[in-house]
C-alpha cells in the first residue's frame, strides 16, 4: 500500500514539507522547497533592514521626496559643463561652474545644518525652502548665461543643495527618533543611487531629442519643486498619522477598562452568591 501522509517537518513557520515514497524514504515535495526558499529569503531582507519602517507614511513620502529631488539634481548638474558651452562659455569657464556648485556647499553644510539643529526649527520646512531656490536657479541658469552671473546663480544653488543633503539625516532623526536613523538612511542612500543611475540617460535622452537643454532643465527644476512640496507635507502627514494612533490606543484603553470592569463586577456577583 502506497503512503502519501504527508509530515510538517522542523520549522512550522517554513512551510517545508516532506512526501514518503513508496520505499519508505523522505523525499522533497517542490512547493515546499520554494516555501524554504521563500523564508530564507525572508530572513535576509528582514537582517538587512527595518522593516517596521516601511508602515511608517511619513517615512515613505521621504524616500518619494529624495528619489525625485536627486532626479532633478542629477538632471541639472549632469549636463553643467556641456549646457554652459553650448550657450557660449568656453570649456575652462563652463568647468568653473561645476567647481562654484562644491564651494557653495562648503558653506551650506554646516550653516544650514546648525540652523536646522536649533529646537524650534523644523527641518522638514529647511528641507522644502532648499529645494525651492534649487528648482527656480536651476531654470534659471538657462537663461541667464553671462559667466558672472552663472557663478552666483551656481554657488548659491550649491549651498542649497548641500543644505538639502544635511537636512536628511536631521529630519529622519526628528520624526523617526534617533534609534531608527541609521536603517533608515541606509535605505534612503540606496533610493539615492538608483534615482541617479536613472536622471542621466533621461536627461540625455531629452537633450538628443529636443536639440537643447531647455526641456532637460525644466523637467529637472519641475522634479525639485515636486520634492520641495512634497518635503512641505512631513509634518500634516506625521501629525495625522501620530492623531490617528493616539485615537485608536485610547479606543483600546476604553474598551479593556470596559472589560476589566465587567469582570470585575461578575466576580463579585459570584462571590455573593
């Protein structure tokens, strides 16, 4: 008589099961190899990251806003040096500009981020101003092309830039909590490197088809000033959200005492009978 019962083996949670043959030996069913697969594969990711972040709202609409603010940036500073000879500077002038984007942020880093460390400060509101002035310069920079004036306009966009990128790590601290910062950083640094490995063939492929960097320009400065509104909304989406929990534990209080009580009173019905 054949045997076909089936045994839950070792892990309960891994679904993995064994089949006994007809000789009485143990073999491997194929869906619950993939089950032992799936779950191996479900305890790297949950090594490698935090997963509780992810039901965290205001969270994913950092890593929206990041992934779409390093999509314009990308964009603009891509094509610096070739947009600038193109419209008439020569080549040492047009590499002078790349180097007033790195000089300004010397200066930006650190001042903005005293500014945004001070207590009353809301980083999230530096966050969206900083990528304001950088979308309105970025579009800018293509109709003012004197070199003196792209070396301001390019300096300044610099130290909002770099205050941009300081106010990343101080508002994943103010509405995370310093516990959760480093696993949420780690993740917003690869959602920084996969927007950039995408800006340089769109912006590109833009400029190949339209014949300048008009369009390239103006679709990254569009893609900063989506970030920069989005930035504007941490704060509405974490008070909501920080509402609703307060609401829903109150709920939840309410209604143990409601049971502790109604057991309490049934005990001492019973006591007096």
């Amino acid at each position: 008589m054949e045997r076909d019962k089936q045994e839950q083996c070792g892990n309960s949670d891994t679904g993995y099961r064994r089949v006994d043959d007809e000789d009485g030996g143990e073999v491997e069913s194929r869906n619950c190899r993939l089950f032992k697969c799936c779950s191996y594969v479900k305890s790297f990711v949950t090594s490698l990251y935090d997963v509780s972040l992810f039901r965290e709202p205001v969270y994913i609409t950092i890593l929206t806003c990041t992934f779409v603010a390093t999509f314009g940036l990308n964009s603009i500073l891509t094509h610096l040096v070739r947009k600038g000879v193109d419209n008439g500077l020569n080549l040492k002038q047009a590499s002078f500009t790349v180097a007033m984007v790195g000089i300004g942020q010397i200066f930006g880093r650190p001042v903005l981020g005293i500014i945004g460390n001070l207590p009353k400060m809301k980083p999230s509101l530096i966050w969206s101003a900083c990528l304001f002035v950088c979308a309105v310069l970025g579009i800018c920079s293509m109709y003012i092309m004197t070199f003196t004036a792209q070396l301001f306009i390019m300096c300044v966009f610099g130290a909002s830039m770099g205050g941009y990128m300081v106010m990343i790590s101080v508002a994943m601290a103010y509405f995370l909590g310093r516990n959760k910062m480093g696993p949420a950083l780690s993740v917003n640094f690869q959602v920084v490197g996969c927007s950039g490995l995408i800006s340089g063939p769109i912006s590109g492929f833009l400029r190949d088809h339209y014949g300048d960097y008009v369009v390239t320009y103006w679709v990254g400065g569009c893609a900063i000033l989506l970030a920069s509104g989005l930035a504007f909304l941490f704060i509405p989406i974490d008070k909501c959200v920080k509402r609703r929990r307060n609401k829903t534990s109150k709920e939840k209080h309410a209604l143990n005492n409601v049971t502790n009580g109604d057991i309490n009173q049934d005990l001492s019905l019973a006591s007096k009978v």
